[in-house]
C-alpha cells in the first residue's frame, strides 16, 4: 500500500530518523575529567573540571607550562591552579613584588607578621 523505508544518517534512528541518538549513553567523556556530558543534535560535549581541558576532558592542565612564576621562582602545579616558591627577597602570587612581604606591616591590631613558605606572609 505504497510503503516507504527511510535510511537514516548517522546519529538518527527511528521508522522516519526522528529519534536522535544519545550519545552521551557511550560514555564518551573522560571520567576523572569530566563534570558532566551534554547531549546535542548528533553531538555530545564535555564539560570538564577545573584541571582538564580537551574534546572528552583527558588532557589535565598544566599551570606551570607557561611558566607564571617570576624572578627565579619555582612553580609547582596544584588542584585548578600554581603555587610558586619565590627566591629570597621576593614575595607575591607569581613572585612578582621584591623585598619581603612583612616589610609593608600588612598585620593589623598587633598581629605578627611572618614569611610563608610561598613567599606570602601569614
């Protein structure tokens, strides 16, 4: 009685290629990278956690690679982020400010001032 046949593309399925595959069903995103899988139209994306990057999350970051640390600072990369272990006589996130960090008295009410290990004071 005049019937049809429909051949669907890839990621379609159903007697007329209404249905759209999930692909997130797959588990195609990395599992220690990834935060969640969003499904598209014939698609999928990864959301990734902070310290992965790439298509499926599989690559971690490397916060040190271009090198944030100044002043002959060592950078140690940690969860989401860097650390940097400043040379003597510099203080600062990435090393940045010279002289020592409790030279600017940043302590108030009488609180003590004294050097971390990172160069910051505590």
């Amino acid at each position: 009685v005049g019937g049809f046949e429909c051949k669907c593309p890839p990621g379609f399925v159903g007697p007329r290629c209404e249905g759209d595959i999930n692909e997130c069903l797959s588990n195609p995103c990395s599992v220690p990278g990834t935060q969640d899988c969003v499904q598209l139209v014939n698609d999928y994306d990864c959301n990734c956690k902070p310290g992965y990057m790439g298509r499926h999350c599989d690559a971690k970051v490397n916060f040190c690679a271009n090198s944030p640390c100044q002043n002959g600072g060592i950078c140690t990369a940690i969860q989401g982020g860097h650390e940097c272990l400043c040379s003597e006589g510099f203080y600062g996130k990435n090393c940045e400010y010279s002289g020592y960090a409790c030279d600017s008295n940043p302590c108030q009410n009488g609180g003590y001032c004294r050097t971390s290990e990172i160069g910051d004071y505590v």
